[in-house]
C-alpha cells in the first residue's frame, strides 16, 4: 500500500523505506502528525539506479 510521501509503491523494485525527510522520522511537525508520512515517520523512496 502506498503511502503519502513514497516515491513509488513498495512493490516497485529498487525501492526501500527510508526516514521522512519533512519530519526527520519522528512523525510529527509542531506537535501534530506528520502530513507527508502521516505519522509514520517513514516513506518509501528509490534507491539505487532505478
């Protein structure tokens, strides 16, 4: 299932989570849930030469 803020789903090859670049992992920007991650503190991302 993709997630706000992933790249691409986590079934496209190359791909990995990596921490949230808004919320720096924490799920949170000014005490509310992240809204790129919504509270995961995670995203899905390319990695390699995809």
């Amino acid at each position: 299932m993709q997630r706000p803020g992933d790249e691409v789903g986590p079934d496209a090859p190359q791909t990995a989570q990596n921490t949230c670049p808004a919320c720096g992992g924490s799920g949170k920007l000014d005490s509310k849930s992240c809204p790129t991650c919504e509270g995961t503190g995670l995203v899905t991302v390319t990695v390699g030469d995809a």
